[in-house]
C-alpha cells in the first residue's frame, strides 16, 4: 500500500509544485508571447498525460497486487485497443507539432523592415555594430581583426565606415521596432542568451547566424551567453537597453563610428 | 537458423554441439582474468563500469557543492568545474551506462537468453572487454595529466575544446579523451559484433526472432545502432585530432584567440556537431532500448502476466531504433544550422513520442489484471515508468523546435535528459541487477538493505530533478560555474540549489548501501536455487546455478514456446518455461 500512496503523492506533488513554484519564466519583453503560448498548450498536454499514467498505474498496483491465490488474467494482445492509444497520442502529439511548425515559420521569417543589429563575441566579452546612416552594414571577417580593428571590418567597404561601433558596453535599442540580430563569433562558439526576449541563437566562427524579434517594454535586460565558451563562460555578460526612440537616437549621437575609431588609433583596452 | 517442421508431435531432439567446441580455461588466469566465457567478460565489464562510475557520482558530488556553496570551496575553481562536468558526463554516457548495457548485461543475457554455449566469437569477446579498460585507464589518466582533464564538456565542441581558454585544450586533456574514446569504439566493435552474431546465428532450436525476450531484442537493435552510430564519432575524434595535432582544419575557420591569430581557416564547427549528435542521439537510445527491453521482462516476470502487445513491443523497439538516426539536428535548433531544418526534425522527433509511448501504454497495460509481486525488480520498474514518463514529456518541449528556443541550453535541458537518459536507464539496472543476481552468484540480495536503497534513490532523485526544470524555466543556464549577481534570478532559486545539493549528496550515500548489498549477499545472501522468480525465459532453465562454462551441459535447450507464457488458463504452475513441450507440438509463436 506504501507503494501506491506514495505513487499518488508523486502526481499530487507535482501538480502542486507546478501550480505554487516560485519559479516561472521572466516577464517577456518581446514578441514571442507565441512561444510561451506553444510551451504552456505543451504543459497541460503533457501533464495530464503524466497525471494519467502515474495514476492508472498506482490504480494497478492498488487493484492487483499479489494476494494469496489471486492469478494474473492472459491477454497476450488487444490490436483494438493498441491501435486506438497509438492513434490518440498520434494527435496529442500533432496538437503540439502543428502550433509549434506555425511559430517556427515566424520565428525564421524576418520582417522585411527589420533593422540590423550586429553582435560580436569572443572570449568573454560582447560587442556591437549598428549601421550609420546608410542604413547598410559594411562587410568584416576574422582575418581582418586586429587591435586596432577590434572588429575585423574591411577598410575597403564604404558601407562599414559609418557604422557604428560598441566594445564591450552596452547595446540600445529602440522599442516597438523589430531587429535582425545578426551574430558573429572571432573564436569559439557563444550564444547570445537574453532570457526575456526568448529567442536566443549560438555564434559561430566562421558564419553569420541570425535571428529576429521585437522589443516590447522599455528597461534593461542582462545578456548571458549560452553556449560553453571556456573557463570564462559565466562571466561573460553584457547590457541591453530598451528606450524610447528619442532617448535612443541621443544615445546612437554619442557612440563612435568606424572612421572616428580608426582616426583616434587607440588601440583597444585589454579585456 | 533451424527449421522446425509444423506440426510434428511430442518433444524434438535437441542439437548437440561437441564440447570441444569451447575454449575450456586451463588454469586460473584463463578461468578469471583473461577469460573467454561471455559471463565473466559481463562481471569483468559490469564491475569496470561501476568503479569508473562511482568516480562519476563523486564528480557529481563536487559540482553540486559548487552550485549550492560558490566560492566555499576553494579547491573547485572555474577550470575544475568544468573539467569535473565534462568528465561526469563522459564517464556515464559512454563508460558506464553503454559499457554495463551492452558490454555487461549483452555479454551475461544474449547466450543465456537466447540458448546458446557462449557469444559466437569469445576470442574477440575477450579483446573487448580488454580493450575497453586500456579506453578506461586512458580517460582516467587525465586527472592526473599536466593540466588536469577536458573541460570542454561532454559534448567536446570545437574549436573551444582545442583551445587554450579551456582546461586541457591545449594539454593532455583534449588529447587523452579522444584517444580513450576512439580506443573505447574499436573494444565496443569487437563486443558488438558478437552481440548481434550471436542472436543472428547462435540461437537455440526453435528459438524464432519472434520468440526472443524483449531485453534480447532491446540489447540487439541496440547494438546493431551502436555498431552504426559509433563510427561518426570515430571519425570525429580522428578529425579533431588532426586539428589539433597536425594543424588540419576540419573543424577550424579563421579565428582570433585572445588577439592572436591562428594558423586554422575554412573548417566547419557545426561539422563537428552533426558527426557528434549522429552518434550523440542513437546513443541515447542505445542506452534506452536496453533498458526497454529489460524492464518488460521485470514487469512481466514479476507481474506474472505476459507482456502485453508483444509484437507491438518489438516493431516499436525497431521503429525507434531507426527513426533515431533521423532525429540528430534537434539537439541543434539554436546552433546556427539552416533554420529550415527545424522543420524536419521536429517532425521525425515528435513522430518518435508514437512508438515509445506504445512501450509506456504496453508496460502499464501489463500491469492491468496482473498478479503484482512488489519485489525489488518490480519496484525499480514502476519507479522507472514514472521517470522515464516524465523524462520522455519534457521531451516533447524540447524536441518541438519553437518551444526548445527558450529552454535550450538551461537547467531544464539538464533535468531532462538526466530523468530520461540517466536516472531511468539507472533505474532499470538496479532492478536487472536485483533481478539476475541470483543467477550470477546463486544467492538473492538483502531485502532490506535493498528497499532502503530502493526508496532513497527512486524519490531522491525525482526531487533533485523535478524542480531543477524550474530553475530551466526561469531561465539559468546550463554549464555555469556560478550564477553570480543576475538580475532575473531570486534568492529563492539559489534556496532550491541547496535543495538539490543535499538530495544529491543522499542519494549519491544511499549508492554505498546498494554496493555494501552486492558484497553482503555474496556471502550471506539466502540460497537462491536456479529460478527463484519462477521465470519462463531460458537463463532459468539452466542446469546449474551460476551456470557453467558452455551454459547447458550436454544437450542444447531446445525452445518450443515465447518467452512470455504466465498465468496460462488450465496450467498447472503460474509459469511455463520456454523448454516446456506443448501438447501437440510447437505452439505458435505469439498466442492468439
């Protein structure tokens, strides 16, 4: 009998422990309230299949649980019966495909007026790249990096010498505006974690991964990086900034561009 | 295989295969060291594989203390954290749990369950097992190599693993653990070919494929993804090698490390994530359909109930063991892969929820109007179906591309895979351990010193991993040394980090009472007899216990029925053995 309270304490407990933790997913300050949605239809899927099974079994053990001339009954197959749990799961799991394949699709289709909004990692230390006026990122490659070009932008490319760039500060961004994140790694692989955006992607040397989102609410939000990077990996921490517009083009006016960086020859500080 | 006509009557003749067939030891090094007999090569493996493992639980331990206390410890710095992780995690995947799986139970069963002498190759067999503690030995001698240990977790990505910011990259450590795990895969072919040799080639008379227990076909399909699996990982370790030794760069674009630029250009990290999880995930089911497999038959012995929808049970085995090769990019949704590939695999990932939730269906159906005997095997059962039930839901989170996005990388990643492919799996062989011991040693394990450890371990560690998936939710990341001052994490949470901590540090205690059992029972333990669960499957049937060298005497078992044969309506006894001739002849493979 043990076996079986304790066997109904342990969904009892869980549902309990669900619906009174502390612990639940920071208030979100992007357009993803689709992805919390697909997570919370996949609870209450999942938990009333786990609630279903853990009780039906405690029931089996409560009901036929060896008794002194009690026998087992033979039934070595039920094709009914198999087929119909086969089917039903079939939709279960369909129910949680369906809505999550829907939100994917928006989660890799980037609004065409999404602005971008370069990030660059290494070890441990996050920095940025806003496009000048022209609106246009100019090109860069690890080859190019060097300490006066922390960033490794080609000289070259007209389009990258308005660009804006932040070593290891704080990155702004204006509220209600989506943006393209685009990420770049010069040594291993990091990822750009925020956990009230939602949405985070790994860094990759070598490529230019990306993803897209809005934010929602003013205020400032810590950035973690999410992917093992070395012995600094939870060190490595950086800012953002959700402003008002106004407040974020002052800030935009005060920030170095490429050519006043490469004129001030400074070389950059250690990290 | 032997074909049976239909229809014959009476008993048939079983096949006698001359003794001389057999390597027969010579003296005591041949009898217990360098032994060629399938059962001791599994006691030299299970015991390997537990002693690597106990390193594993005390990593385990250290790290856990990191959580709770940051900075008590003095001796637990960044570089140790990660290389106490990397090591944790290595060691039970691949040293522990696929060793004691296939390497342990596949040696012990497969002859014995199957009705053979011996595996098909015992030469190789012994290679194996030899091979595999020269793997072990090598990981092991990182800890004491210049610069300790990998820390580069178990997952090995470059090119931080290779690197100097990581502990061992540019030492011994990175060096140590690719040559160990290359060494481990060239023992594991030679093992695992016997495994699937044997069940194709060496099974008894009338032993059908259809007529094999489940932990056969669990340790068979198993292996037969191991044998395919194994060589992506092969190939990787070989090719990070290269990088690292030679100056190759398969896995190394131009990089700049700490202002300096390398010498590397045009390799492909994410290269090496596709070769790592194509081996990486079959693996989880190479740990999973073993303990499948075994937890049917423990289910069905000691609910006295023949597993229900047996041929569904083996499809099921088969299809997942299949559909696992097409499932590996889900570990990947946010590693920066073509995103529309997300489409595809968490399609083959959510279709793979159908036939492991037939599996859960069939072992709780199998319960219904049983005759449950609460013994210790049966415990561990029902404590592994509400594990791997809850371990296999968050699954579906995190197999569902959008819904992983936010959960990746976090503790509830580390909760999940723990629940499903640790604590379940180790469950089941704590139950198969209890459950074949007898017939190992002839002696049956303290009851008591067994549900202490029984209870401790089952509820220890469902409140270690349950609420560590909040801490997911919240948003903590997975592999960080410490959480320092974050503004989204409340005091609260580094509360529950305490929690887990404790409960770790019991349940990681209660592990000594399992082994003080194992050593107790030896010698003290009662008397077993040769089928103490009053079991149909072969193993029991031996004419002695433990059984001998060769397995059967002089004459072959010869199988006339499934393996699942309690609880007959008209029987005289609540079980019949396989090698119970029918009246009338064979009976068919599966009861209608």
């Amino acid at each position: 009998m043990a076996v079986v309270l304790i066997l109904v304490l342990i969904v009892v407990g869980s549902v309990l422990f669900h619906v009174l933790s502390p612990w639940w997913w920071t208030p979100i300050a992007s357009n993803w309230t689709y992805i919390d949605s697909t997570l919370v239809i996949t609870f209450w899927i999942t938990g009333i299949v786990f609630v279903a099974v853990v009780s039906f079994m405690a029931y089996c053990v409560f009901r036929f649980r060896h008794k002194p001339g009690s026998q087992a009954a033979y039934e070595p197959e039920n094709r009914r019966l198999e087929w119909l749990l086969a089917s039903g799961t079939a939709v279960g799991v369909a129910a949680m495909l369906a809505p999550g394949l829907v939100v994917w699709n928006q989660f890799i289709t980037v609004p065409d007026d999404a602005v971008p909004v370069e990030v660059v990692s290494q070890q441990w230390l996050w920095s940025f790249r806003l496009p000048g006026a022209d609106g246009k990122l100019g090109r860069a490659e690890t080859r190019d990096v060097s300490p006066e070009n922390p960033l490794g932008l080609n000289k070259n490319d007209a389009s990258g010498l308005d660009d804006v760039i932040i070593e290891g500060g704080e990155l702004h961004l204006p509220v209600g505006k989506p943006v393209r994140i685009l990420l770049r790694s010069v040594d291993v692989l990091h990822d750009f974690y925020v956990p009230e955006f939602r949405a985070k992607m790994d860094m990759i040397p070598g490529m230019i991964t990306y993803f897209w989102f809005t934010p929602t609410r003013t205020g400032s939000f810590e950035i973690l990086c999410a992917e093992l990077c070395g012995i600094g990996h939870a060190q490595m921490r950086g800012t953002v900034v959700v402003e008002e517009a106004a407040d974020y083009q002052t800030w935009l006016g005060q920030q170095q561009t490429f050519t006043q960086l490469m004129a001030s020859g400074e070389p950059r500080p250690a990290n | 295989m032997v074909e049976i006509p239909s229809g014959s009557a009476g008993a048939i003749p079983s096949a006698e295969v001359e003794d001389v067939e057999l390597y027969h030891p010579k003296s005591w090094w041949t009898k217990y060291v360098f032994s060629q007999d399938a059962k001791i090569i599994a006691v030299q493996y299970s015991l390997t594989a537990i002693a690597i493992g106990l390193v594993a639980l005390v990593l385990s331990w250290l790290m856990r203390l990191q959580l709770a206390f940051p900075g008590y410890f003095a001796f637990i710095d960044a570089d140790h954290y990660y290389q106490f992780i990397t090591m944790h995690g290595m060691i039970m995947v691949i040293y522990l749990l696929t060793a004691l799986f296939l390497g342990g139970f596949g040696n012990y069963l497969i002859p014995l369950m199957v009705g053979a002498r011996d595996m098909v190759f015992p030469y190789a067999n012994m290679l194996s097992y030899w091979i595999y503690l020269l793997a072990v030995l090598i990981l092991a001698a990182g800890f004491f190599a210049p610069g300790g240990p990998t820390g580069a977790g178990w997952t090995l990505y470059p090119p931080q693993a290779v690197l100097s910011g990581t502990p061992g990259g540019k030492d011994w450590g990175i060096l140590l653990m690719l040559s160990s795990l290359i060494v481990f895969i060239i023992g594991f072919t030679m093992g695992g070919l016997n495994y699937v040799v044997t069940v194709l080639q060496g099974r008894a008379r009338g032993m059908t494929l259809m007529r094999m227990p489940l932990t056969v076909w669990g340790i068979f399909t198993a292996t037969v993804m191991a044998l395919l699996a194994f060589p992506a990982l092969f190939v990787a370790c070989v090719m990070m090698l290269f990088d690292r030794l030679l100056g190759t760069s398969f896995f190394m674009p131009a990089i700049v490390e700490m202002g300096e630029q390398l010498q590397h250009g045009g390799g492909s990290p994410i290269l090496f994530q596709h070769l790592f999880w194509f081996f990486g995930h079959p693996e989880v089911y190479i740990v999973a359909l073993p303990a499948f497999g075994i937890v049917s038959d423990l289910i069905s012995t000691h609910a006295r109930k023949n597993i229900f929808g047996y041929r569904m049970m083996v499809w099921a085995i088969v299809v997942i063991g299949a559909l696992s090769f097409i499932v590996w990019a889900h570990h990947m949704y946010v590693s920066g892969m073509n995103p529309a590939f997300g489409f595809f695999f968490a399609t083959t990932t959510l279709i793979i929820a159908v036939p492991t939730a037939i599996k859960v269906y069939n072992w709780v159906l199998t319960l219904w109007r049983g005759d449950i005997h609460l013994t210790l095997p049966m415990l561990f059962a029902l404590a592994f179906i509400v594990t791997f039930v809850n371990g296999g839901l968050t699954g579906l989170f995190l197999g569902n591309v959008v819904v992983d996005v936010p959960l990746s990388d976090t503790m509830f990643v580390v909760a999940h895979f723990h629940m499903v492919m640790g604590v379940a799996p180790i469950l089941v062989i704590f139950g198969a351990i209890c459950h074949w011991y007898p017939k190992v040693t002839g002696r049956m394990l303290n009851e008591t010193l067994g549900q202490i450890h029984f209870w401790t371990t089952f509820l220890g560690t469902y409140a270690i991993f349950f609420p560590m998936h909040y801490l997911g939710l919240l948003g903590v990341p997975r592999r960080y040394f410490e959480m320092g001052e974050t503004a989204f994490v409340p005091p609260s949470a580094h509360t529950l980090n305490i929690f887990i901590t404790v409960m770790a540090l019991i349940v990681g205690a209660a592990q000594m009472v399992f082994l003080f059992n194992l050593v107790w029972s030896l010698f003290r333990g009662r008397e077993a007899g040769g089928n103490p669960w009053r079991a149909t499957t072969l193993e029991w049937q031996t004419p002695q216990t433990p059984p001998a060298h060769g397995n059967w005497g002089k004459e072959l078992p010869v199988v006339y029925r499934w393996a699942y044969d309690y609880s007959v309506p008209g029987a005289a006894e609540d079980f019949i053995p396989q090698t119970a001739p029918a009246d009338g002849g064979i009976t068919r493979e599966v009861p209608a």
